[in-house]
C-alpha cells in the first residue's frame, strides 16, 4: 500500500489526468444537456379551460345587461365597415347595447339608457332629436361621439356643448397623434400615422370643463380625443377620422371616459413567437452578416443571434415559443427525405424550453397547408398538396420527429407558414391533431390572398383559440407601434413574432445589420415593460388559455356612492379587467387586487366571482 501511494506521488502525468477528467465532466454534462435533459412542462400560469367550461364570445355578450344605445346610419358611405368595427370593440369589451338603423328605423325612446353612442358622421338623420340628446345629458347621461362630424345645422346645435369656440371649413391632417399622460397606457408621447390624411375638423375648444386627451401634436395641436362635463353628464368625442382595425384600443380607451366608473376585460399577455425555429440553419453566407462579423449564417446564429435573444428574454422577462420545421424541401406527395441537423435542434430547443418558453408545429417543410383550390396569385412560390394522405403523412413525420427529440413536451400551438391556411387545412389540423388547441395566424387583414389566417382574439367550443400575432420584426414602424398602443388598451396584449433569418433579408430590416436591428427591438421592448409592468409574460398556449378567460367572462357593475359591486358571470378562476375611475377614487377592494396602470386607469386581476371596491 505504501508503494502505491509513493508511486501515486510520484506520477508525472498528474496534472494532464486532472485536465483529462475535467474535460470528461465538461463533455457529460454537454451530452446531458444536448440528449439527456428531462424537462417537466407541465406547470403553467395558465392552462385550458376545460372543454365544460367553454364560453364563446356570442354565449358571453348575450348575458349583457343592454345600457347602450348605439344609433348608426347604414346610408352613410363606409357605415358597414365602421359599424363592424365598433361590434367587435363592444364585444370585446363587453358593452351590452341596443343598435338602431335610422336608415330604416326611427329614433327610439332612451331615457332609460346610461350611454348613447352617435356613430354618425351626418347627424341629419338624428334630426331635432338632437336637442332633445343633449337635454338627456344634461341631466346625466353620457354621449359618445366617436367620429368626425359633418358640418351641417345639426352638429352646430352639438358644437357649442361639446366646448368648440371656433371650427374651420377644412379638414386637418392627422399623420401624428400626441396621446397625453395619464390616458392610455403607453402614452405621454406621439405616434405617427402612416398614410394620415384630411381626416379632423379643424377645431380649437373652450378651456371651461374640457379635458383633451389626444391631439396632433403636444402643443397647440387640432384636439382629437376630449371630454365636456355638460351639467350633470359627459361628453365624449374623437375627431380622429380613421377607423381601422389599429385604431380600435384609441376608441375603446375613449369610451371608457363617459361614465362614473368603466369595468372592461383584457387578456393581460405577452407571447413572443420565433417562426422557423428551431429548424435547420442555413448554409453559406449573408452578405449582411458577412459585412459586419465575417462570419457564417451557422456561426452568426449558434454565436450571436440566439445568445442576443436570450439575453432580451432575460432583461425583460420574455417566453418564446418556438415553432419547429422539419426541413424546407419542396416535397408535397408525402415523400420524406428530411435528414435534419438534431444536435442543433435539440441545443436551440432545450435551451428555449429551460428558460420557460414552448415549442409548437410550424410544418414538416415550409409549404402551407392548402390543396390546389388555393391560388397564390404569384406572390408566393409555394406549392399545393396532392392530397389528404399527402399532408397527414408529411405532418405525422414532424409530429414523430418531435416526440423524439421533445418527449413529455407539450406541443399544442400552430402557427401556418407565412400565415397561409385554407380551411380544409384548418379541418385537418383540428381533427387529426387534437393537442393542437392554438391556432396563431395574423391580425390585420391581408387583401392579397383570402386564404390567409386573419382572426380575432376567440374561441371556440371545440377548445381551439384564434390567437393572432399583431406586430413582427425588429424594426417596430410607425403602424406597429400604433397597432402595439392600440391593443395594449384594448386587450390589454402584446402579440409579437420575428425570424432567426430576418437578419439576412432586406425586406426586414437587414441592410440595418443585426446591431441596430436588435437596438431598435430593445428600445421597443423598453417602451413596452416601462408602459405596461403588469403585462405578463406568457407562452403561446398560456396566451390562449387568458383569451378563454377574456371571451368568456362578463362583467356587471353596480356602483353606489361608496362603493361598487362587480359580478363576473362566467367566472372560473381569474379574471382580469380594466377599471377606469372616472368621478371615485378606490380605496379598498375584496376579491381581487388593483393595480394602478396610468391616470385614473387600473388593473384588476380577480381571483372571486364577486368583487367589491370602496371608494374615498
């Protein structure tokens, strides 16, 4: 024994066996890391209702008690598009009213009603009811005009009331709006309008009870959004003149001013998709990344690019969801010839999962889901499916393909490849793969192909969520950070996705370099976390469970001198809802807690049936 440890003592080669042993340990825990690890995914903030406990949108709205009144005129030039805009904000924001035509009906009695909306442009068909509007105001009620007003003999009986002193024959350019503090989350700061146009009365308002809370510029700008006590009620008005589906959060906010408190839901989430990711990495060179690390696409994203992510996911909190493509061959006759790089999609995709993000379906190879009854006009080089059989063979091959390298994984989100599904591939999906519960496409409407997955945010009875992405990219333009205000004080959500290979296309930002494209996105994301804290950050699925939550609860709210009482039919285990305190100031709540977001603005996140607020 005492020769053996002289001769241990003795070894000249210790130091190299010590150098080879960490190296071993080094090379297992990578192996572990690459082939060995064992996730469990199961724990989520949120998950899926069950399937007993689904309420669609419709089921939700027809419970509302109707305290609106919503006056339209279907004659009116682009009255169709406009008054289906406003349903879908009602809906969502779980506004019970009654809508009238004065195209085909005549003006009905409303004494009994807290709100009337005049979703009029022309008041003529209001005719002297007018007068008797703005009477019903005076002695409390609450009118909501949200568009830009002809001006004729009705609107000036309306004018004066509303605080304008003076209003021009032209119309104003509206190509910026200045969203004052304390108004909308996000705001104290301007926002251009792309494409902006003659759209507002050019107007200067009386300083005596008006409050503006939007105009074209911080200073002396037209007045866009504001609100005229008129004795005992309230005037609301929006002079803003476009209606599109960006705009709606700048509609919803402004409804929320009329009565004394405003009880709405939201989502409350932010989902960051990673489309083509993990998949395979392309070969060779970009010009761009070449440029400016003189290096490869693999090295550039292996070294750069993911640890950049990563880095952001960690500042800020975020949870990716990935969606995995097997391959980007062209094959659509259920021919597999994939032979994917495994080792860099397990890298990629444990190191996602280990920082609490997901993994969901984009395809086996990069060809949507469309058989040869989807033209693509030539935008796109896509081909069609030869069959059924086809795409089930070719969707089983990345279904197995996962499984094996993500077992006990959850994958239950799909996201189309460039946002293309035809509704034989909506089918599909929903009958052959049932642990798909997410169907992501895009928000705003793509008027090139009518196959494209254009949604709301829904949901279905079957347990299928439409959960459309609303802004892309690293380069934020001024239309996404509209459309991103707008639906933080809609939905209270932000829906984001970008591309490993955005870097290497111009159309996306990649003549910037990859620097200022990631500098552009963190100034972003600051503006996002330092507007809205409270927002959570959730994954896809975690995402789609809150839109169950949002579309099926509906508020009713009984507000007394010194309290109000919030019922929340369709309650299962949280509810989250914005409370605006127009005329109260909160002071203690029971069954929820309040957050204060901006202004008189709060977050409500409530965890009983019943909740009550006292005020000061």
């Amino acid at each position: 024994m005492e020769k053996m440890k002289l001769a241990i003592r003795n070894f000249r080669y210790k130091g190299v066996i010590v150098i080879v042993l960490v190296f071993m340990l080094i090379s297992l825990i990578l192996l572990v890391e690459l082939y060995g690890i064992q996730f469990n995914y199961t724990t989520k903030k949120l998950d899926f209702l069950p399937e007993e406990r689904i309420v669609t949108k419709s089921e939700a709205c027809s419970s509302l008690k109707k305290d609106t009144l919503v006056l339209w005129n279907s004659d009116e030039p682009g009255a169709g598009d406009i008054f289906s805009q406003f349903t879908v904000i009602f809906d969502d924001m779980k506004v019970g009213r009654d809508c009238v035509d004065l195209a085909t009906e005549k003006l009905p009695d409303f004494e009994d009603y807290t709100v009337i909306v005049l979703l009029l442009s022309d008041l003529t068909p209001v005719g002297e009811g007018i007068i008797s509007i703005c009477d019903w105001v005076y002695g409390g009620g609450n009118l909501y005009l949200p568009l830009t007003l002809e001006t004729n003999p009705y609107s000036s009986v309306v004018d004066a009331k509303l605080g304008i002193v003076d209003c021009g024959e032209s119309y104003y350019p509206v190509d910026n709006i200045y969203v004052f503090p304390d108004f909308m989350v996000g705001g104290g700061e301007s926002f251009g309008i792309p494409d902006g146009f003659d759209s507002a009365r050019t107007l200067q308002l009386s300083q005596d009870g008006v409050t503006v809370y939007a105009a074209t510029s911080e200073v002396d700008g037209v007045p866009l959004i504001w609100k005229k006590v008129y004795g005992d009620g309230v005037f609301v008005a929006a002079n803003i003149g476009v209606y599109d589906k960006a705009f709606r959060g700048f509609y919803a906010a402004s409804y929320s001013l009329l009565t004394d408190v405003c009880v709405y839901p939201v989502i409350n989430g932010s989902a960051f998709y990673l489309d083509d990711f993990p998949s395979q990495i392309p070969d060779g060179n970009s010009e761009y990344i070449e440029r400016d690390y003189s290096t490869t696409i693999r090295d550039f994203y292996i070294n750069i690019w993911w640890p950049d992510m990563m880095n952001l996911a960690d500042k800020y909190g975020m949870k990716y969801t990935g969606l995995a493509i097997e391959c980007y061959d062209n094959a659509v006759d259920g021919t597999i010839n994939a032979t994917p790089d495994t080792g860099t999609f397990l890298n990629f995709g444990n190191m996602l999962l280990r920082k609490g993000g997901e993994i969901g379906y984009h395809g086996y190879n990069h060809q949507p889901l469309c058989f040869d009854n989807c033209d693509y006009k030539g935008i796109y080089e896509y081909k069609t499916w030869e069959s059924y059989a086809a795409m089930k063979t070719a969707f089983d091959e990345l279904e197995s393909f996962c499984d094996e390298l993500f077992p006990d994984v959850e994958m239950a989100v799909y996201v189309p490849p460039s946002n293309l599904l035809s509704k034989e591939g909506r089918e599909f999906l929903i009958k052959e793969y049932p642990q798909i519960k997410t169907l992501s496409g895009i928000y705003f409407p793509d008027a090139q192909l009518d196959f494209a997955l254009v949604q709301e945010f829904d949901a279905a009875k079957n347990g299928v969520v439409d959960q459309p992405r609303i802004i892309s990219g690293c380069d934020i333009n001024d239309f996404m950070k509209i459309a991103a205000i707008s639906e933080l004080n809609l939905h209270f959500v932000n829906d984001h996705f970008t591309h490993p290979d955005d870097a290497l296309d111009p159309e996306r930002g990649a003549e910037l370099g990859w620097e200022t494209m990631k500098a552009k996105f963190n100034e972003f994301l600051s503006w996002l976390y330092g507007s809205a804290p409270s927002l959570r950050n959730l994954t896809g699925s975690e995402l789609s469970a809150a839109v169950q939550r949002f579309v099926a609860v509906a508020p009713e709210c009984e507000t007394y001198d010194d309290k109000m009482i919030i019922t929340l039919d369709n309650f299962y285990d949280e509810a989250q809802l914005f409370v605006r305190f127009n005329t109260k100031i909160p002071d203690t709540v029971s069954g929820g807690t309040l957050t204060h977001l901006t202004g008189d603005l709060y977050l409500l996140v409530a965890d009983k049936q019943t909740v009550t607020v006292s005020f000061k």
